[in-house]
C-alpha cells in the first residue's frame, strides 16, 4: 500500500542558531541569561499589547501606535530567535509607517497568533 508524502514539518517558532548564540553567552546557566531575556520579552508583551489594543480600537487605527509597537517587538523577537514574528512585524511597521496598512484587523490577529505560538515555545525553554 502507497502512502502519501506527509507534508514538511512547520517550521521552527524559535530559530536555534540565535537560542545557542543567547546560550553561548552563559554557557553553564549560572546567570540564568535564557530565562532573564524571555521574562523582559514577557513583561515587554505585558506593555506592549495593551498599546496595540488601543491603537486597533481607534477609528481609523491609529497607525502610529501600531507602528511603535512593531518597531519594538521587531528586534526583541528577532534577537530570541522569534524571526516570523520579527518578520510579521518589520511588514506591519512599514505598512503602518508608509500608510499602507490594508485588512488591518486581520493582519493584527496574525500577529497576536505569532505571538501566542512564541510565548509558548519560550515558556518551553525555562
């Protein structure tokens, strides 16, 4: 009996290469580096959504705040090996900034599912 293929696997939430390099700068774990960054990138989250709830809920959305708020998660999300979720926010703060933010609500729901997948593969690793 013949079986299809399975499909590929998705890909990595986390980029391992960035984790190890977070690793390679506390090799034996006694400063807890892995877990401090992933706590200030969860209290970073804790102020930062509340900012792009309020921004969504403007009429029009407030392009701007959007804008910040994915300026900000774009580099700490990439400097934890969160690089789709890097990504999705470096096109939403152009796309903010330009004043070229089309399905606003649906692309922001994207987002929030990245995050919820990254906040999950980070509480994973401590």
């Amino acid at each position: 009996m013949h079986t299809a293929s399975a499909a590929p696997p998705p890909p990595a939430v986390l980029d391992a290469e960035a984790l190890g390099r977070l690793r390679e700068l506390d090799p034996a774990g006694k400063n807890q580096l892995l877990a401090r960054v992933v706590t200030a990138f969860s209290k970073s989250l804790e102020r930062l959504l509340p900012d792009l709830s309020q921004a969504r809920g403007q009429q029009p959305a407030d392009l701007d705040g959007i804008r910040r708020v994915c300026h900000t998660l774009k580099s700490s999300s990439a400097s934890l090996g969160a690089l789709a979720l890097s990504r999705r926010c470096a096109e939403l703060e152009a796309a903010a900034r330009d004043g070229k933010l089309t399905a606003t609500d649906a692309r922001l729901d994207d987002l929030l599912q990245d995050i919820e997948q990254v906040r999950v593969a980070l509480n994973a690793l401590v």
